[in-house]
C-alpha cells in the first residue's frame, strides 16, 4: 500500500524531537526579542523628558522680560540636567509667546496641557494673562508657577484646591514697602497713584490703599491710564493740582516711560517710586535722562552683587548664551533670578513626589526642605496657604544707570 504523503498524515499528540527543538527555539527567540522590546521600551520611557511650559511675552515692548525668565529657565534646566535630570529624565522647555494679550496666553497653556503634556506651566509677565491661566491650572491640576507677575489673585485665588505658587514679588507685600520707602526716603505726607487700568492696577489700588490706611497717611488721588496711552499729563496734572508730593507708579515698561515723558513736558519733578514694571525692558531708553529718577522695587539684582552664587550664576549664563557682553546685558536680572530659583524648586517639587503627575507634583511643593538660590537660601518655602516663596525682607529699591539696574544708595 502507497504511503500517505507527509502533509496528509494525522497530527499527533506527540512531536519528535526536531519539532520539539524547533518549537523551543521559536519561543526562546520569540521571548528574548519580547524582553528587548519591553526593555528597550522601558528605557524610551526612562528617558522621555519632563517637559515645563512656559508662557510668557517673547515680542512686543516688555520681550527683554520673557527673554530674562527663559534665560533662567534654561540655565536651571542646564545645572539639573547635568545632575542627571529628575526621576532618571531630562527637564525640557516648551516655550510659547503671548504677546501679553490673556486669550492668546490660555490657548497656550491649554495646548501646551492637553497636546504638550508638561508637567508644569511658568507663567510669565502680565497679571491679567496670570491671573487668566490660574483657573486652567486649577481645573487641569497642573501647577503654576509664577516668576514675575506681582498680583496678589494669582496665589491667593481663593481656590479650595489651589495650584499656583510664585517666586516673585506679591502687590499686597510689595505695596507696604511702596508706602515705607517713600516715608523714609522721601518724607511722603500725601503720596498719589498713578495706576495701569487692568487687574495689576487694581491689585496695587487695593494694596496701596491698605498701605496708606496702616500709615495714617492720605492719598491726594488715584488716576488711571490705558495701556496704550501716550500722554499722562491731565491725569498728573490733577494729581498735582491735589497737592500730591511723591507717586507711586503702576506699569510696564511702555506706559511707565511715558509718565516720566509727561512728568517731563509738565516740568514737574516730583519723586516717583514704582512697582518693578520700568526693569522689564528699554525703560531707560525710553524715559530719557529722567528715568534715573524713579525707584523701583525688585528681588535681586547682578550689580555689585558679590555672592558666590550671583558670580557664578553670572559667568554661566555669559557661557550659555554668548549675547550677554556687560551687566546691561542681564537686564532685568530679577526675571533671571526668580525663574532660575523656581526651577530648580520645581526640579525638588517633582523629586519630591516621586511622580510627574500634577496633584503629587503640587503636593511635592510642599515637601521641599532647603534650597541654595540665587536670591537667598530656601527653608520649606511652601506650605498649604503659603503659595508664595519670596516676602518683603527680599524686596530692593533700585533705579537705572548707565543701562544697568543698582540698588539705590541712600
């Protein structure tokens, strides 16, 4: 009888000895090559950066600010990396313009939230973008992180479950020390304000006239400017008119040039002390030769500072980014310093939870023990109702000379 061929015969339950050879080695193969794959999988997530969002004015009037916050960011991102990044991965910026305008920033930080995946985002310049990004935060439960907006809403936001913190100045603190300096150094009796008419205005309009209040002193006025004002001198001239013998200035670098413009043109040389708004940019080229004369507050400043910190952060960033020639060059040093101390808080933040996941990051802001800065040493800067990193004792009275920022000398 003819055999059946080969293909046609009954599979049994028993397999020779080749067929078992070859079995074993498909698998083994099969499951070194699954190893490989979760392994070299493992190791893409491993090394899958931490993104930070940053969004912030990179063009228009105050873009030398947002070009100092990402400077900072960069030369922090740079130290850490070095360090071997966070949770075994590199720190990455992602960095959007919003050109100061709050729409254009919350469509910003939604992208960067929902298509980005950042952990975090730094929010920039503006109180009003600020305050505009705040509630995405808290809705997304993704940490903010404020390195320049002075509003006091931004971190006391009234929210139950509040993700934002700031390592800036705050209106509430900094107007106090508005009131104090012009006493002191000024003998003000009856100061007047001259305020930017959006949430930054009247966050500093609540804060100065609290200030006032716990002075004892009266204002001669309030007066109110827009944005793109170019001539101040009938809002200062009823100031005037109302016995006004010093003003407290709110603005960014535009409007503020502008008043000490109209100051100028009205021939009136009253003293001006002002909010940080003239450091953000060309203030000094602006204004003109009178932009000496108005004090402004920061947090910290490169001129005559003589720390081993401040020189060594110094000679990194004129590393980093070759344009940096002189002093002038790290103006406004305080937008360095604050986004490169918040940073490397954020890089202890994330350490601290062991997570990149938003409610364990926020929670990890808490956790943070001590931290060497550039503006001072950090000792748990956070807590639950403590959103804000820096207070009064690391504010600075500080005016323009020859395109640098010094601290006033009294």
């Amino acid at each position: 009888m003819p055999r059946r061929p080969l293909s046609s015969r009954p599979l049994s339950g028993r397999s020779t000895p080749l067929t078992r050879r070859l079995a074993l080695g498909a698998c083994g193969a099969l499951g070194a090559c699954l190893v490989l794959g979760l392994s070299a999988a493992g190791a893409a997530r491993a090394a899958e950066p931490i993104r930070i969002g940053l969004v912030t004015a990179l063009s228009g009037q105050s873009a030398k600010s947002g070009e100092a916050i990402s400077r900072g960011i960069g030369l922090a991102i740079d130290e850490v990396n070095a360090r071997g990044g966070v949770l075994g991965r590199p720190l990455e910026l992602v960095a959007r313009d919003d050109e100061a305008n709050p729409s254009k920033g919350v469509l910003a930080a939604r992208e960067l939230i929902q298509r980005v995946g950042v952990v975090a985002l730094v929010g920039g310049l503006d109180t009003p973008v600020s305050m505009a990004l705040v509630p995405i935060a808290n809705q997304m439960k993704v940490p903010f992180l404020g390195p320049w907006a002075a509003g006091t809403g931004i971190t006391r936001n009234g929210a139950a479950d509040n993700y934002a913190f700031r390592v800036s100045a705050v209106d509430a603190l900094v107007d106090e020390a508005l009131v104090a300096y012009a006493v002191k150094t000024h003998r003000a009796k009856k100061p007047g304000m001259i305020l930017v008419n959006n949430a930054w205005g009247e966050s500093n309009q609540q804060g100065l006239t609290a200030a006032l209040k716990a002075a004892d002193l009266p204002a001669a006025g309030i007066e109110k400017y827009e944005a793109a004002d170019l001539d101040m001198v009938p809002q200062l001239t009823r100031l005037r008119e109302a016995g006004a013998d010093t003003l407290f200035l709110v603005g960014n670098v535009g409007p503020s040039a502008q008043v000490v413009k109209s100051l100028d043109r009205m021939g009136w040389s009253v003293p001006v002390v002002s909010h940080w708004g003239p450091a953000g940019g060309r203030f000094d080229e602006l204004a003109g030769p009178s932009a000496a004369r108005v004090h402004f507050i920061q947090t910290f400043t490169f001129a005559g500072n003589t720390s081993p910190k401040a020189l060594a952060v110094l000679d990194a960033l004129k590393a980093k980014y070759p344009a940096i020639k002189s002093m002038a060059d790290v103006t406004p040093a305080v937008g360095i310093a604050n986004a490169y101390d918040a940073t490397h808080l954020l890089a202890l933040a994330i350490q601290a939870a062991g997570s990149t996941k938003g409610p364990e990051v926020r929670d990890g802001f808490y956790k943070v023990a001590t931290y060497p800065g550039l503006i001072k040493t950090y000792d748990k800067p956070f807590a639950p109702g403590q959103h804000d990193a820096l207070g009064p004792q690391d504010y600075v009275f500080t005016r323009f000379q020859n395109g640098e920022i010094v601290a006033v000398t009294n």
